[in-house]
C-alpha cells in the first residue's frame, strides 16, 4: 500500500514539476551574444546550473536581469557553476550569455549547457527530510503540500492576469467607442458646414 502510495504521489510530482525545469544546450560563437528569457512570480527563487566547454583564450561572462535592466546576477569568466536570486515582483528575467575573444586568437564555438529552476524546484527535500528526520512518505507528502500551494498560486495567478486583460479589453474598447462616436460627430459637424456654406454661396451667387 506504502509502495502503491509512493508511486502515485512521485508520477504527480513529475507530471507537475518536470515540465516546469527549464533546461537548454546550445553553441555560442565567439564574440557574440545569446540571452534567454523566462517569467517569474513575485518573491520566487530561481536557481540555474552552467557549464561551459573549455575553450583556451576565450572567456565567457553572464548577467542576469529583470525588464527593467536591474542586475540580478553576474559573474565573468565562466566555466561551470550556479547562481540564484529572489524575484521581488512578477517579471520576466533574461539570461545572457557572452562570448569574449581576443583580436590576435582565432575563436571557436563553445557548448553551454543551462539548467534553470524556480520555485518549489529549488528546495531540496531530501535535506529538509534529514533535518525533520521525516519518514520517506512524510517527505513526499511535504513535497506534495508545497507542490499544491504552487499550483493554486499559479491560478491564482493566472485569473489576476486574466482580470487584467479583461480591465484593459474593456477600457480598450470603451476608448474605442468614444473614439468613433467623436469622429462621427465630427464628421456630421463638417458635412452639415459643408451644406451651410455651400447653400449661401450659391443664395449669394443667385443660383437657387
């Protein structure tokens, strides 16, 4: 029954976790750039991995930043290593990867392997279980509870989102319908100018 159990909570932390994991291997050529994006939530970890092929007389750097342009994480002259940092509000963060050549050395491409986490991805269970001294059952279901929390924050998430876009729709459309309206009656004003001034033109003229 225990075996049955512990089956059944590790495919739902599977089907929910892994396809959040964000891992990625390109090649980057020397003295270029390749930056990658993703969205955290407000007060979120993000945790990443790096390592980079050796290359002699190449270094790459990466930096880390939110829209806004702040510096979340740096560091230069990379070869393999982690970083983290806390989100502090809803954005989206970008990785960047960039290569650094010397003029006088001929450059070639480098692999980067990247591995980035957020969230409940981050916490290391085993650890919290050994320090609890919690059974191997009790560690799942922790993982579960947090892994629950996670998903209705998501949705709690994506309704606010949702509401968001609905206010703009809404306004948009509302902006919109005074627009026309505005443009209308501007319209009806110039033709009916056009009518007046047309009419005494010609009762001028002795035409009508």
């Amino acid at each position: 029954m225990v075996f049955a159990l512990n089956r059944i909570l590790g495919g739902l932390l599977v089907l929910f976790i892994v396809p959040n994991a964000m891992g990625i291997m390109f090649r980057l050529a020397p003295n270029t750039q390749k930056c990658l994006r993703d969205e955290m939530q407000g007060n979120q970890i993000v945790a990443g991995e790096y390592e980079i092929t050796n290359a002699p007389g190449q270094k790459i750097d990466y930096v880390v930043r939110d829209t806004k342009g702040h510096i979340l994480a740096k560091k230069e002259d990379i070869s393999k290593g982690k970083f983290s940092f806390t989100s502090e509000v809803y954005d989206t963060f970008e990785i960047c990867f960039i290569s650094q050549v010397p003029p006088t050395h001929r450059g070639i491409e480098q692999e980067v392997a990247l591995g980035v986490k957020k969230g409940i991805e981050t916490k290391s269970y085993e650890g919290i279980g050994e320090a609890a001294k919690l059974k191997p059952l009790e560690v799942d279901l922790k993982r579960l509870e947090d892994l629950s929390d996670a998903i209705v924050q998501d949705f709690a998430l994506m309704r606010k989102r949702e509401e968001e876009m609905r206010d703009t729709n809404e306004s948009t459309n509302s902006r919109v319908l005074f627009f026309s309206i505005f443009s209308m009656s501007c319209l009806l004003g110039l033709a009916t100018w056009q009518v007046l001034y047309l009419r005494r033109y010609f009762i001028a003229k002795k035409l009508i």
